[in-house]
C-alpha cells in the first residue's frame, strides 16, 4: 500500500518474538478460545506471564474482566491472521528479526523465516553477532556479507525485559540487560541503513507540493545539501 500510495518505504522491519508468514500456529499454541483457566495456564506455560500474577487474575473477577479480554483479543487478532501459512511477496526493504533464547512460544529457528521475504541490507552484516559489520568489528567480528541474521538476546517471549546478555549471548555490559543489548543493536542497523543510502536520499527533505518550476526546485534542493 505505501508503494502504491507513493510513500516512502522503511529502511529496515524488525520482526520480534513473532513468526514469519508462512509459518502455521504450533499445535497446541491456538489459546484465544480457551476458557478462563487454560487459557492464563497457557500464557504461564509460554512465558507470557511472568510478571502477572495468574492466581490473583483467576480469583478476581473483576481482574479477570479487565485483563483477558484483551489477552484473548490480542491472541485471536494473530491466530486469526487471514495469510497465516502463505509465501508473501519479498519486501523491497531489509527484514531483521529478532528473539529471545529461551523463548518457547516463538523459538528463534520460528523467527528466522522472516530473512527470506525481505531483501539484503545495503551494508555488511557480521556473521556471528548479527550486528552491522562496524559496530561487531570494535568486537572483533567475524567475516561479513550483505545478509541479515537473527538476532538473538537472553530471555524468553519478553527478553527485553530480562537481565541477561547481548544479541551474540553473551553478558551485556552495565545494568539493564537485554534491554541495553537491543537497543545497541537496533540502534547499530538504523544507523548502518540510513549511511548507507545514496547522497541524494540522504540528503532530501520531507514531500512537498512544488510552486515552482522544474529548474528552481532542482536548485532549490541543490541549497540544500549539507557541506561535507
């Protein structure tokens, strides 16, 4: 739709602790329909609710109405999804997905089917973290390539949300966790996409509706590029 509407396209989708497209719901992992009981047993069993407590929500009925209802909403809008087990199209835009290591509702090998439907990144990739290849080469990085990876962090469904380590396992340095960790390496992809688009992109404004002839918007785009 944003082609069509000539808009302009992301740099990058980052595809977190959700399943590519083609893949069909695990067996057994359809909660949305489940009574009350099973289905808060089904969200402790995956890793949804760690930080609810499941007892207190089942005994309160009042708790109850106010939180799954929007649980079983949330479950059925992605059960539900009309192209579940479809092949979409490639994407023109890099996909990079990411997962949490102890994850077992949406395991990082679920993940991994996003990097075929989006296209290469415009910058290299380091093959063993995942990061942008200048960012992992200050960690001494392996060979790098133009293709995605997983990112893969510490923790499950929420991991980031959980104190353990970075995108490549191991401990992610300072208080915060995997939190910190990805947001270094979202941050590390935004910013090795965005230097890696031609000058003439880079250096454009938002659309406007043009007042002027073909000459002068051609020159007054020209004014301005930033000196470098």
């Amino acid at each position: 739709q944003l082609e069509a509407r000539a808009l302009p396209l992301p740099l990058l989708l980052f595809a977190s602790a959700h399943g590519s497209p083609d893949l069909l719901p695990a067996e057994g992992g359809q909660l949305s329909h489940l009574p009350a009981e099973q289905l808060v047993a089904g969200a402790k069993r995956w890793g949804w609710a760690g930080q609810l407590d499941c007892a207190a929500v089942l005994a309160d009925a009042e708790l109850r109405a106010a939180v799954l209802p929007a649980l079983r909403a949330d479950l059925l809008c992605n059960e539900s999804w009309p192209e579940l087990g479809s092949s979409p199209t490639e994407l023109p835009f890099p996909i990079i997905p990411l997962a949490g290591a102890a994850d077992e509702s949406v395991p990082p090998a679920a993940v991994r089917g996003w990097l075929r439907f989006g296209a290469p990144p415009l910058y290299a990739v380091d093959g063993a973290s995942g990061l942008p290849a200048a960012a992992s080469a200050e960690q001494g990085g392996a060979a790098a390539a133009r293709k995605a990876h997983v990112l893969v962090f510490e923790g499950g469904h929420f991991f980031p949300h959980h104190g353990g380590g970075g995108a490549d396992g191991g401990d992610s340095s300072g208080d915060g966790g995997s939190r910190v960790a990805v947001l270094a390496a979202v941050t590390a992809h935004l910013r090795a996409a965005h230097g890696a688009l031609p000058e003439a992109v880079l250096d454009g404004g938002a659309f406007e509706a043009w007042g002027e002839d073909l000459f002068g918007r051609i020159a007054r785009q020209a004014r301005l590029r930033p000196k470098r």
